[in-house]
C-alpha cells in the first residue's frame, strides 16, 4: 500500500469510529533471535509486532499484572499493520482540566 493510501484510509478511520485504546511494551519473554520483541495491545487483545512507529501523542503508562509492575507507552489512535510491523498514528491530546 503506497504511503497517500495508507495515511488516507487512517483519517478516514479517524472520523468514522472511535479510537482504539493501544498499548505498546518489550515482550521480556522473547528470547535472543526472536523477531516479534513488542507486544502491542488494542482494546487490551495483546499482538505481537517486530517493530513499531507511532504518529501523534502518547503517554506513559504503568500497569500491574499479577502483582509485576510493567512500564508502557499509551495512546489511543489506529493500528495499520504492515507485515509485523505496527504503525500507529494517534488521537489528538485532550486537555484534562
């Protein structure tokens, strides 16, 4: 897919639904020579990507699981995925006041 259709078919996406809730963090269980080393969430179904970029805002995140503190990158956007690589451009921030 060429870059024009790529980047048109996600603002398309932008206005039509709502936004995914996505989390991004080092899957510390690959093992050395492993090509997918992120483990990207989406509406918290977990994939797994041999890289990633983003386009936008995002956030830090910390999240608990079973009682093992994970550190991870946050935002909410679209995923588009080529091969196992994940591109992601987000939402626009919105200022909590």
């Amino acid at each position: 897919m060429n870059k024009t259709k790529y980047i048109w078919k996600i603002l398309k996406d932008r206005w039509s639904s709502p936004y995914d809730e996505i989390m991004i963090r080092f899957n510390t269980k690959a093992e050395q020579g492993d090509k997918l080393i992120w483990r990207v969430f989406i509406n918290g179904v977990e994939h797994l990507a041999s890289g990633f970029e983003i386009e936008g805002y995002v956030y830090d995140q910390i999240s608990n699981e079973n009682d093992v503190i994970k550190f991870n990158i946050g935002c909410h956007g679209r995923v588009r995925w080529h091969g196992a690589k994940a591109f992601i451009i987000t939402a626009n921030k919105t200022i909590d006041v």
